[in-house]
C-alpha cells in the first residue's frame, strides 16, 4: 500500500512538473509536453492502483483481465490528458473546475475499468455510497492538486501538490476497494485464466520504470532544449550587445557630425560676416582713398598753376620783356618739369580710379578714322622734331568701333607717344586698323630699340621703366598699366610684339559697333562780339597769386581789359556793372561756389547771355564734366595751360574774331 502511494506521488510530481512546463512551452513542444504530462500522471494513477491490487490479499485464486488492464492505462491516460488539456495555460476557476472533474473522472474510470480487469471466482459489486464518494473524492482532490500546481512556483508547492494528487488517487483507491463486496461463488468460471499477478507485477514494474525513464528523457530533453535555448539567449545577447554599441557608436558619430555641422556653419557666418565687415571697410577706405586724391590733386595743381603759369607768361611775354638765353632755358625747362609732374599727377590719379574700378566707361560708336587724324596731327609736331615719319593704313570703310571714345583717344596717344619717344631718329610709326576675325584690330607698330625679351613680363608694371628710368627719355612708367586697364574695361586686350633693336607693335582688338557713329556732342555757340580787338574780361577769384598771374598774362594780350572781383558778392555787383565780354570763374570760392555763382549769372538777364568760364584745381574728370554740364562754355583746370586758355578766349569771343594776340613791342 504505501508503495502504491508512492508511486502515485512520484508519478504526480513528474505530471505536475511537465504541466509547469507546458505551461510556458508554445507550438509543437507543447503537444509533447501535454503527451509527456498526460502519460506520467495516467500511467502513475494506474501503476499505483495495480500494485494496491498487488497488495490485496483474498483466499480465492484471481487474476487481471489483459485487455482491460491494457484499456484502463490508455483510458487513464486519455482522460487525464483531456483534463490538461483543459486547464492548459489558464489558472481561472472556471478552467480548473472542469479540469479537475477531468482528471478525477479519469482517476475513477481507469480504477473501476482496473477493477473489471479483477477475475475472481464469484461476483464483484459495489457499494453506491462508497462508489459515489471515491469519485467525488477523485475530482475534489484532482481540483485541488492542478490549483496548488498552477498557483505555486516552488519546488515545495509543488511537492505538496504531488503529495495531494497521491492522496486524491490513493483515497479514490482505498475508498472504491472499501466499497468492494465480492460473493464468492466456488461454481463460477475459473479465475485464474488472464494475466497473473508476477505478469502483473511485471507489467507494473514496466510501466513505473517507463514513467521514471519518460521523466528522465524529458528532464534531459529540456535541459538540452534549455542549453540550446541559453547558447541562443547569449548569442542574441551578444549580437544584441554588438548593436546596441554599434547603435551607441552611430548616435555618438551623429552628434559630432551634428556637432561638427553646427561649427561649421558657424565658421561659415563668422567668415560672411568678416567678409562683410572686409568690404565695408574696403569700400570706406577706397572712399578716403578717392577723396584724398581728388583733395591732393587740387592741392598739387593750385602750386602748379603759379609755377608753370609764370614760367609760360615769361616765354609768352618775352617779346615785349626779353629774357637772355639761359632764362629763357631756364623758364622751359620750369614749363617742362611743370609738364611732366602735371602729367603724373594726372596719371597716378587715373591710375588709381581704374584699380578701384571707380572709372565709368560710355561706349559708344567711335569713328576711327576721325580719331586717328586727330591723334597724328597732335603727335606731328614731336614726330617732326625726332624727324619720326607717321604711316597709317586703314580702309576708310571700316565700320566704327563699340569704345568709350575719350579712353580709346587716351589708350591710342599714348601708344603712339610711347612710339614716339622709344624710336630712333629717323624712324616711323604706323598706325594701323584691319578686321580681324570678327573684330577690328588696331595696332601701333614702331622702329625703335624695342624691348628686351627678358623684361618684357615687367611691362605693363606700373612705375617700372624696364631701366629706361636712368635715360633721357621722360616718362613715368604708368602710362601702358593704364591703358592695358582702360582696354580690359571695354572688354579687349593689350599685347605686345617687339625684338630688340627693330621696334615694336602694340595691338588690341574692339568690337564693331552695332549701330552708326551717335552725333557728336553739341557745340556752345560763341557770343558775337560787335567790337573790335577790345575785349573785356571779369576774374572772379580769391586767391592773391592766381591773380596776380592773370593780370600779368592778360597785360600779354593785345586788347584785353581785366576787372578782378576777390569774392563773389563783389563778382556779381561788378558783372552788372561792367557787362564783360567775358567772365573767368574760380570753382572754389569763398561763400559760394562757382556753380551757384554761374546759376545767378544766367537768373539775372542782364549777364544771363556772358560767356562764362571755369578755371579750377577741381581737375577730376567727374569734376570737368560736372561743370560743363552745369552750362560753363569751358571748363579750364590749374594749372592754366596758356594755348589751352588762349583757344577758351578765341571759343568765347567768337569766330568772328581773331584770336588774342601776344602784345607787339
Ligand atoms: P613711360 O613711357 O612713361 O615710361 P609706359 O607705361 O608708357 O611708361 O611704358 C613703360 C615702359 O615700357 C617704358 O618705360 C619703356 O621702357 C617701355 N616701352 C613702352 N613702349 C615702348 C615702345 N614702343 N618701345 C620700346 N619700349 C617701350
């Protein structure tokens, strides 16, 4: 008996701990473990209830049907599966309950299914009410077993479950054999056909040693399952390590290059701002660049004008004051020196509006044709004297150029002039205009002593002379940097051929104009005079030298008369007053200057119709231009250049008239 218990209770405990694991098994694994369950705890309940057969003691011989011993397992362990089956995962009351009237149903059926199994030779019956009790007992005990089983997770709870289960499957046994009446009947069938009880205790032996190998097998299946499932566990674990790093080492990559990003882009507006800041600055200091030139040239011209005004008034005047040879020397050479220093003044002034890129070009359609002559009757007289012979050669047919005229006129005087001077006596200079492509080539090639092949990338350096500076030829070295500059902002391009010893040619290209040559701009027509060789004229300026050289220049010429007012309010009185034939204007006046002076002049009718003159330090081209468009017949700068005012008298004085002569002795 307490073997047959003990096998219920081992076999319970294998079943109870099969269903933790089917609890938590999914898929196929779950079949086998409900299979696994099902057969220790039917095959235990069996086992148990033929070893208590075994242990039943009765005077008559008996023995156990096969068959329905073998039906009574495989009921047992049906039944019980059934009931697992139930129950499976959920732990609710309501899945319990049934399961539990399941597996006692099973316990009961595989008992009274064993008991018909029992030969005897007589006839078995039983008790009712302890019948009934048995199965009560079984399903009562059962409920209560799976519920300790579902609801613990300790190997003691589950020990205790196991221990309940044996009770419920042992008590079921005792209570239905205590219900057991037998009435022997010595004439009844034999009772020892079918299995003997060694045959019994054999197949008991087998199927508890089955159990406990079944147990084993799962035991080291699951352990197997469970190592294979823990190699698996570490290695996602590791591949999930591997990415977590590989994911931290991502977002750590991402925010330097975020970080990375943000510098730059602050690095970025940093060097936009200095940029900005840069020009700002560049813009202002180009500014106070161009004023202070503009400020040095009337500086430097206002000297000059007293300088070269009473060096030119000597030579003028020498017929009437003669001066000995050395004085007369000495007066060119001031004029000379006056020349040249004018002409640096205005060509390092030049020079820096067209690096500043502060030079306004107005390309229009340029006659070449006209250009020309007027630059070759302008270089005759220098040419003359080197006894330089001018050629040009250019169809007269050519279509005119797209330039900026008074730049084109500039670039080409000084190509010519510089033809000029590097040349040898004797020599030439040809100026020449042909297509080419689909341009119009001009170049001006000359005879002269050329330029070394070893300096020529010197050559268009401003200030450098390529060594002619220790020479007798004078110059400043800036005149070609400014005309390459000129030729580059009206789109074309100085070059150069030369060899040394045999000349030069200096050549650019220009497009055709689109359209015909734009009328020339409109003269001003000269004031007629009715008089004869008398003229007068009104000075207007303040400054005591400036004036003093003009009553001595117009003490030179024959007819001339000069009011002087040293202020503007005394100008206008005495324009009035005087009517003059002419009035020579000072730009910079004190109180007014001569723009506002010129704007009263033309408001009053009576001096509205007077030639007016400009004679200003202001020598900007900006400035010339200003004036003439303010409405002066002429704009003269400082310093006076004498045929250039003498030319501005006869202009005013008109065509009638002769020009101004010097006064005979
Ligand atoms: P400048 O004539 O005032 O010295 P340029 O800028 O016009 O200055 O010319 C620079 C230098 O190039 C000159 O000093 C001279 O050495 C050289 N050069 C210019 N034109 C010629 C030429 N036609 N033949 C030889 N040398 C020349």
């Amino acid at each position: 008996m307490l073997l047959s218990f003990l096998t219920a209770a081992v076999a319970a405990f294998v079943a109870l701990d099969m269903v933790e694991r089917l609890r938590h098994a999914a898929g196929l694994s779950r079949i086998w473990w409900l299979a696994g369950a099902s057969a220790a705890l039917g095959g235990g309940i069996w086992a148990m209830h033929f070893i208590a057969m075994l242990a039943f003691q009765l005077d008559v011989p008996i023995g156990f049907d096969g068959g329905l011993t073998a039906v009574s397992l495989i009921t047992a362990i049906c039944v019980v599966a059934l009931g697992l089956w139930w129950v499976r995962a959920e732990r609710g009351l309501s899945r319990l309950l049934p399961a539990g009237i399941l597996v006692g149903t099973g316990i009961a059926s595989m008992h009274y299914m064993g008991m018909a199994a029992l030969l005897v030779p007589g006839r078995i019956a039983y008790r009712p009410e302890m019948f009934i009790l048995s199965v009560v007992i079984a399903m009562v005990a059962s409920s209560l077993a799976l519920a300790l089983a579902f609801r613990v997770r300790r190997l003691s709870h589950r020990l205790l479950a196991a221990l309940v289960m044996a009770v419920a499957v042992s008590s079921m046994h005792y209570v239905g054999m205590a219900g057991l009446v037998i009435t022997l009947d010595p004439v009844g069938p034999p009772s020892d056909g079918g299995l003997s009880r060694f045959l019994l205790a054999l197949m008991v032996a087998a199927i508890t040693y089955g159990l406990l190998l079944l147990a084993l097998g799962a035991s080291i299946a699951d352990r197997r399952i469970n190592a294979a499932a823990a190699r698996e566990a570490e290695q996602l674990r590791l591949a999930n390590r591997a990415l977590e790093r590989e994911v931290e080492e991502r977002r750590r990559m991402e925010l330097e290059l975020e970080q990375a990003r943000a510098a730059l882009e602050q690095r970025v507006e940093e060097r936009t701002r200095d940029l900005q800041d840069a020009r700002l600055r560049a813009e202002a200091a180009n500014r106070a660049k161009s004023e202070f030139l503009a400020s040095m040239s009337h500086e430097l011209r206002t000297p000059l004008n007293s300088i070269m005004g009473f060096a030119q008034l000597l030579l003028f005047n020498r017929v009437r004051e003669p001066l000995t040879a050395k004085q007369e020397r000495a007066a060119t050479q001031i004029d000379k020196a006056g020349h040249l220093l004018l002409r640096l003044i205005d060509e390092v002034l030049d020079l820096a509006r067209v690096e500043a890129g502060r030079m306004s070009l107005s390309m229009e359609a340029v006659d070449l044709s006209a250009v020309v002559a007027d630059l070759v009757s302008a270089m005759q007289p220098a040419a003359q004297t080197a006894r330089i012979a001018f050629h040009t050669a250019f169809d007269p047919s050519l279509p005119p150029v797209a330039a900026d005229r008074t730049r084109l006129h500039q670039v080409l005087s000084n190509l010519v002039s510089n033809a000029v001077k590097y040349n040898r006596e004797g020599g030439s200079v040809t100026i020449r205009a042909h297509v080419h492509e689909e341009c119009i080539r001009l170049s001006v090639r000359d005879t002269g002593i050329g330029i070394p092949a070893d300096r020529l990338a010197e050559l268009f350096q401003p200030f450098n002379r390529l060594g002619r500076e220790h020479g007798a030829i004078e110059g400043t070295g800036i005149g070609l940097t400014i005309c390459k500059r000129l030729l580059e902002a009206m789109g074309s391009e100085l070059r150069v051929e030369t060899h040394e010893g045999w000349g030069s040619e200096f050549y650019f290209d220009l497009f055709p104009a689109a359209q015909a040559a734009s009328p020339s701009g409109q003269g001003h027509s000269p004031r007629r005079l009715a008089a004869g060789h008398h003229f007068t004229m009104l000075y207007i300026e303040d400054n005591p030298a400036n004036i003093e050289l003009m009553q001595d220049v117009m003490a030179a010429v024959e007819g001339a008369e000069l009011f002087v007012a040293p202020d503007p309010g005394s100008g206008l009185q005495m324009a009035v007053d005087t009517q003059p034939d002419i009035i020579l204007l000072d730009i910079n006046l004190p109180g007014m200057d001569g723009f506002e002076m010129l704007r009263r002049l033309r408001a009053d009718p009576s001096t509205a119709a007077i030639p007016v003159l400009a004679l200003s330090a202001n020598a900007m081209p900006a400035q010339v231009e200003k004036g003439l468009a303010a409405g002066f017949l002429r704009y003269l700068t400082k310093p006076l250049d004498m045929e250039e005012f003498m030319g501005a008298l006869s202009y005013a004085l008109g065509e009638r008239r002769q020009p101004p002569r010097p006064v005979k002795a």
